[in-house]
C-alpha cells in the first residue's frame, strides 16, 4: 500500500506514439523469488518502501522512511531513443526526530536510464544518483541517502520469512478484481547503521518494515485516499492493515495481515476492520487535517496508535504531486505497548486523481 500512485498521473502526460499495453494484476498469479524481488517494468507502477525505528547512542528515537518509486510512461517503448522516458524514478526520504518538532525529507525523480536511474529486475536493486537500495544474495538491504538535511547509511537483515499479503500475495484495493496489486512485506528487519546531521554521524540500531509493490490498476474511482499501518510487534508478530476511504470519509475497502510469533496469519476483510480517529492534527503548511492518533479495530482486538509526533507530513508535489502524512507511530492494546510502526494517511489535503 503505498503513496506515489499518483505517478500514474504523471505517467499520462508523457504520451509519445503508441501507447502500451501494461500487465494486469490477476488473482491466479504467484509469486516468486528472487525474481519478484526485482522490477516489474510491464506493470504500470511500483515501490519499495522502508520505514522503522531506530535508537541513538542516547535511547533517543528515531522515525526514517526510504521509498523508491518506478512508474512505466505511456512512452512507446519501440521507440529506439535512449532519451525517450520509458520508466520514471522517484524517491523520497524522511527522518522524523521529535527534538526537530518537523519531518525532515527529501525528494528526487529522474527518467531512468544511463546508469543514473535505474530499477533493476531479478533482485532488489535501486539507484537514483546517489540514493540506493539494494538487496544482497544473503537476503540483506543496503540503503544509503545523501540528502540536504541528513545522510543514512543502513543495513536492514530479515530475521523472519516473508509475509504475503492477500491472496498468496494478491492483494485487492477495491471491489472489482482487477483493482488490486502484487504485494509482499518483510516485517521485523534488524536495522543498523548510521544517521548523519550537521556534520556529525551517529550509530544506530532498530527494526524496520520493507513493502514491495507492483500493480497496473490500484483505486477504485470512488475512492480518494487511503490510511495504511505496517507494524513491528513487540512478541516478534506483524500486523498490516489499510481503508481505502470515500469522499466522505467512509471505507470502501479494507483488509488486515495479523501474523504472530508463531508465524500463523489471520486475514481480516472490510467489515473486519475500522479505523476510528482519536485526535486530529492540522497542517499549519497545507491545511490537511490528519487524524494521527486512532484506533484500529482488526476483529475483536483494538489497537490505539499514537504518533511520535503530529508533524509527519511529507510535501512531494515537486515529484509527484502528493501530498501524504507518514509517521513513526507507537501500538498499545489495553494500555500497554505492543509494537512499533508506521501510519500513512493520503488524500487528506487533495483526492488522489488516477
């Protein structure tokens, strides 16, 4: 479930001869690795997401998020210029610190091509100038982002197999089958390495959450956005919820992943899940209004998230044209601390137009 879907705009302005045909989402398909690891450049678009948190040499937490984004043009792609803009890449970082009271971010995008931007297909492997992610034969991610306001260089190690989403994978965003995405995550990496800030450079250590996504057709055109939360439980389990919400708020499809720490996962569908706000936040910036703190609802067991702070938006209309809350955020059952996670909110202060 992730934000930049909005490329698919993008994507429609860029139209050069003839336009291709891109890979459906089918129900009957099954992943497999290492391929599905890779790029999927026949699909329309994807993303590789890493969110988590981590620690400093003084127990001070830390949000980060690493996203890179392929979006397939409506470019021919018999057309033989190497110019031509057959794949976009867009990436975007954040490191959220509560003693700075605001997300630090930063965004890139690039046509691929010349060694400068690429998404490799057959394993993990991202580039866009200076910001990579790359997966090892060993199953490890390496990230490194030289931004403006931070640098990170982290290393992310499974410590659990994969968790498919869905449908062995297939997951559905909407009521038509077709409205849906290839989808699997890696809950509970082990994350060390370093952050960088004003010149200095801290070791840190932590888990984090890895979605890797590709799909041709995502929303239903009733919806406007989506609330999403992949978490790190703290018994070693994971959970993966989202709403796809309407203009008014109410859900038009909804699903949730409960994995526990003996590796079982119940899947909930629609009605099985709600996200109910807590405590709404106002953007003094955008005039969003978030609710960053809210209950979710996943069967009979309830979830209070509250975010490590309120400020978490993320501006990238100078790359996709979104605008989307994605925080650290804290799980508590009953009054007590379960998890760790990430909440991502869109279409807040604009309805996602596909």
């Amino acid at each position: 479930m992730r934000i930049l879907i909005v490329l698919w705009t993008l994507s429609a302005q860029l139209v050069f001869a003839a336009t291709p045909v891109f890979t459906q989402v089918m129900p009957d398909h099954r992943l497999t690795f290492p391929a599905d690891f890779g790029a999927h450049p026949d699909y329309r678009t994807e993303w590789w997401y890493a969110t988590g948190w981590l620690t400093t040499p003084d127990h001070k937490p830390l949000g980060f998020q690493v996203t890179f984004f392929r979006a397939a043009t409506a470019t021919d792609s018999a057309n033989p210029s190497r110019f031509a803009p057959r794949q976009l890449i867009i990436a975007h970082a954040a490191l959220s610190d509560p003693a700075v009271g605001h997300l630090l971010h930063g965004q890139k995008s690039a046509r691929a091509g010349f060694g400068l931007a690429y998404a490799q297909v057959g394993d993990t492997n991202v580039k866009l100038d200076d910001w990579t992610l790359k997966r090892s034969a060993e199953g490890v991610y390496q990230t490194r982002i030289h931004g403006r306001e931070f640098d990170l260089d982290l290393r992310l190690s499974p410590t659990q197999p994969l968790m498919l989403q869905g449908d062995n994978g297939y997951s559905r965003k909407g009521p038509a089958p077709g409205q849906a995405s290839y989808y699997y995550s890696a809950p509970q990496l082990r994350v060390s390495g370093s952050v960088s800030r004003n010149g200095q450079r801290v070791l840190v250590s932590g888990s984090a959450w890895l979605d890797h996504e590709w799909s041709t057709r995502y929303m239903d055109t009733r919806a406007v956005g989506w609330d999403w939360v992949g978490a790190n439980l703290a018994d070693g389990g994971a959970l993966m919820a989202f709403q796809m919400r309407r203009a008014d708020g109410t859900p038009l499809w909804a699903h949730a992943s409960l994995r526990d720490a003996s590796g079982k996962t119940t899947q909930f569908d629609n009605a099985a899940v709600q996200f109910k706000a807590r405590r709404h936040w106002h953007s003094p910036r955008t005039g969003g209004l978030y609710p960053v703190a809210t209950e979710l609802r996943t069967g009979s067991v309830v979830w209070q998230l509250t975010p490590l702070q309120d400020d978490q938006e993320l501006d990238s209309r100078s790359s996709t044209g979104a605008v989307y809350w994605e925080g650290a955020t804290t799980l508590t059952r009953d009054g007590k601390p379960v998890g760790r996670g990430y909440l991502e909110m869109t279409g807040y202060v604009k309805a996602l137009k596909l």
